[in-house]
C-alpha cells in the first residue's frame, strides 16, 4: 500500500529482545517521543555509540544498557556469532524474502557463487586458507631456488674478482676481502628472487580476490583470540614487509583492535627474515625446507593469536570489533599487474640493500677488523671489536647452542633483518655458495631450527619499530621490543631443550 512502511521482522528471539529493551525505554516519555523505541532498541542491541550517548541522560539509561547487554550475550550464545552480525545477517534474509517476491526467474548462480560454497565453508574454510598459503611458498621457494644459485655464483665470482683491486689494505679488506661488504652485499641480493616470486604469488591471490575470502575465513578464529578479521590483512602484508602492514591497520576502525594487530604484526615472518631462513632451510634440511619455512610462519600466525588473547585478557577488556566484509567476484589476474606488483617490491628491496643495509655491514666490517683492546686495524676477527661484543653476549645464548659469531648476526639484526644473513657471510669469511656448508659444520639442524625460531620472534627492523612509535608512541614500540625479545628467548629455549631431549 502506498505511504505504509515495511517493518523488518527479525527472528522470534530477535524480536523478544528488541521487545524487552523497548519497554524499558518507554517508560521515558523525552525519549519516544525523539526516537523510535525499536530503533533505539535495535541500536543498543548492535552497541551502537552514537545510540549510546542519545540515551546517557534518560533515567533509564542504566537498566536499558543492562538488558541490552544481556540480550546481546544470550544471542551471541546461542547463534555463535555476535549480535552485531545476528542482525546484519536478518536483514539480509528479509531482503532475501523480498528479492524472491519482487524479482521474477531463477537467481543465476555464479562461478565465483560455486568456488565460494567451498572456499568459505565453517568446516574446509581455514583448512583451504593453510593449503593456499602452503602452496605459495612452496612455489616460492622452488622457483627461486635456481635463480638464488645463479645470482649467488655471480656475487661470490664478483667479489674474488675484486680481491686485491685497490693495493691499499683497508679499502680492499674492507669493501673486497673475504670479509668484505661486497661478500655480505652479494649473499643478500642472491635471494632477490625469492623476494620477487613471493610478491609475484601474492599479488596472485590479490588479484583473483582470494585475500578478501581470506579475512572472512578466518574471522571466527581470530575473534576467539581478540583478533578482528580485519586483522588478516595486515598479516598477510606482514609476510611482505611489517611497515606497510602496520601502516593498514588504519582500516581497522577499533582503537583497541588496531592496538592488538600492531604490537602482533612483527611476528608475521617477513620477506627480509625469509631471506635468512631461505639460506638455512636449504642448508640444513635441503628437501623438506619448504616445510621448515611454512612451520616458521605458522608459528608467527599461532604466536601472534596467544599474545593477542593474553593481552586481551590482561590489559584490553573491551569487545572486538564486528566483521562485515562485501566479497569481490573472482577474477582473472593480469600479468602486467602482477608483474608490477612484484618488481615495485623488488625495487624496494634493492634499495634497502643500497641504503640501510650496506651502512650497517660497513659498520660490522669495521668492528670486525678493529682489533681489541689495542683499536689497531687488522686481519685477526678472534681479537676485533666485535669478537669482543660477540663474547660478552654468548654466555646468555649459550643455553640456545649458540657461538658469538651466532649473537654478533642477531644482534645487528636489529637494523635490519638481512643483515642477520650478510652478517653471517661475513663472520665466516665465505661466500653465499659456501656458507650453507660452512654453517653445517658447525651447527646441527637443531641449532639452526632454534636459531630461525629466535629471528623469527625476536625485536622487529628498526623500521618497523619507527612504525609503530608513528602510529602508537614510544611505549607501545619499546613494548613490542621487549616482549619481543623475551618471547623469542623463552620459544627458542623451549624448541632447543624439548630437541635435545628428543634427539639427544
């Protein structure tokens, strides 16, 4: 009829507590007379802030609140899924109630309907989401892993070409000897392409629309944990690099929420920490390495759920945030975006490479040559500078398995990731085609395992650590650093001893 109004009927125990909520708000004439009791009802129920402050100055303002929130609990329960979506999803039955009336024909199911009844399932949703991500670094790494050869027979050819080049010892054992920056330069950038194919297989997943499906799928999960869906974005641009990732927790509109993803991104396992596992997987587990990555980044992902719930339980109380998400239609990926995606990033890390990470193995280089205590420049790495420092931090690593040469790599790390691997070629003087042997000799795969556990956990690149300065203060970043810190101690220890007792 024309002129009447349509009232949306939820389901019977929707409607018994819009019912109860609107009674007590009746009893306030000021405020029926302003708003519609079920509208206001409705709002309380969503928890609605605007709602909220509208009614702080109604007499019934507290026991309104209080039905409200109990009626929220008892929905949540009973349904699984918080009020918030409860309603959103009953209004979408009662347009689907209309479209039905109105709309003449049968609804034409989509391809991308199909994929989705399976993609998206409560039971095969987050099993598919771990075999997709499974698959992506196992293309990653077995793609790159010739190219990384390649390019690291060139810089290894390079650097004892140059061997010598000047006549004048501290420039050629400084930028050219076997512990020169150029050694430690040329065993990062061999794995430039395993930088380029991780980013050319997540612009893939982009592209075809699988990352919005992603965040749906795992909504559930991480709400349980204080995680709000959203949450998943970041995390994934975590596996690229933890800046821009920290930087899109903006989209998250929950103070408290966004708090929560961005003292938990820095345990997403980066591309820069990918480059050190890269090197150590292969060498110490050669065939199964693939696997030994994907157990590291599924570490990050459990590591960063049991921080998010602890500090959710210990320090922010608040409700997590509802997940509404408009799923995009899969679509064919083009080669030239994904292509563009991947060498903007590959760029990136060129000139991180350029930048940061040349000044700080210069710095190394140095400490490395400065002999201690005299402070004269020379050959014997034993009695540098940084053998020095090395030493004084091994007695707190030795209960890890490891040597000071092991704590100089961490400790410069801090900088910059990649540093930890070109650190490495350094200390041992060899090139990237030698180190993983090299490093086999001294360590057992235990060792190594435990030491990636450590990279992976402990105090994010002192860029990320600016990031979050940005966003939240110097407290959260010094929060972050130090949880950090403990945190990869405690796992690491814990993955050391529980090996050791296992494997003797």
């Amino acid at each position: 009829m024309q002129g009447s109004r349509l009232k949306v009927r939820y389901a019977d125990d929707v409607e018994r507590a819009i019912e109860r909520i609107s009674t007590i708000l009746s009893r306030d004439p000021s405020l029926i007379s302003a708003y519609s009791p079920r509208w206001l009802s409705i709002k309380l129920l969503e928890n609605d802030e605007d709602a909220l402050s509208r009614l702080r100055s109604s007499p019934v303002y507290e026991e309104a609140v209080k039905a409200a929130e109990e009626e929220r609990l008892r929905l949540s329960k009973k349904h699984e899924i918080e009020a918030e979506i409860l309603l959103a999803n009953e209004r979408y039955r009662v347009i689907g109630e209309i479209v039905k009336v109105v709309v003449k024909g049968a609804k034409k199911v989509t391809a991308s309907d199909l994929i989705d009844k399976v993609v998206l399932d409560k039971r095969l949703g987050i099993p598919i989401f771990f075999t997709v991500i499974w698959m992506m670094f196992q293309f990653t790494m077995s793609v790159s892993a010739p190219f990384c050869d390649i390019l690291g027979d060139l810089f290894a050819w390079i650097s004892g070409s140059l061997a010598g080049l000047t006549g004048i010892e501290v420039v050629d054992d400084l930028f050219f000897g076997d512990y020169g920056v150029v050694n430690g330069v040329g065993t990062i950038l061999s794995f430039v392409p395993l930088i380029f194919f991780l980013y050319f297989a997540l612009s893939i997943l982009e592209d075809i629309g699988y990352m919005a499906r992603a965040a749906f799928v795992m909504d559930r999960a991480m709400r349980k944990v204080g995680l709000t869906g959203r949450t998943i974005i970041p995390m994934i641009l975590g596996f690229g690099c933890n800046v821009p990732a920290i930087y899109s927790t903006r989209a998250i509109p929950s103070d408290e929420d966004r708090l929560v993803a961005i003292i938990t991104n820095p345990l997403m396992l980066c591309s820069a920490r990918l480059t050190v596992f890269a090197m150590l997987a292969y060498a110490f587990f050669e065939a199964t390495a693939g696997s030994v990555i994907v157990s590291l980044y599924v570490m990050g992902i459990v590591l960063a759920f049991v921080v998010a719930l602890l500090f959710r339980k210990l320090y922010l109380k608040g409700r997590v945030s509802p997940f509404i998400l408009e799923l995009p239609p899969y679509q064919s990926p083009t080669l030239r975006s994904v292509f563009t995606h991947a060498y903007e990033r590959g760029v990136m890390f060129f000139k991180k490479a350029g930048t940061v990470i040349v000044i700080g193995l210069i710095i190394i280089e140095i400490l490395m040559h400065v002999q201690y205590p005299s402070l004269v420049w020379g050959n014997d790495v034993e009695g540098s500078l940084v053998a020095s420092l090395g030493k004084g931090l091994e007695p707190i690593f030795r209960p890890l398995g490891w040597d000071w040469r092991l704590a100089v790599s961490a400790f410069f790390g801090f900088v910059a990731k990649e540093i930890v691997l070109g650190a490495t070629a350094l200390l041992y003087g060899v090139p990237e085609p030698e180190l993983g042997p090299k490093l086999m000799s001294l360590y057992t795969p235990l060792q190594a395992y435990s030491y990636m556990v450590f990279i992976l956990i402990y105090v994010p690149c002192i860029v990320t650590v600016a990031a979050i300065a940005h966003e939240r203060g110097w407290k959260w970043a010094l929060f972050t650093v130090t949880y950090g810190i403990v945190l990869a101690y405690l796992v690491s220890l814990a993955v050391f001893g529980f090996g050791t007792l296992i494997y003797g």
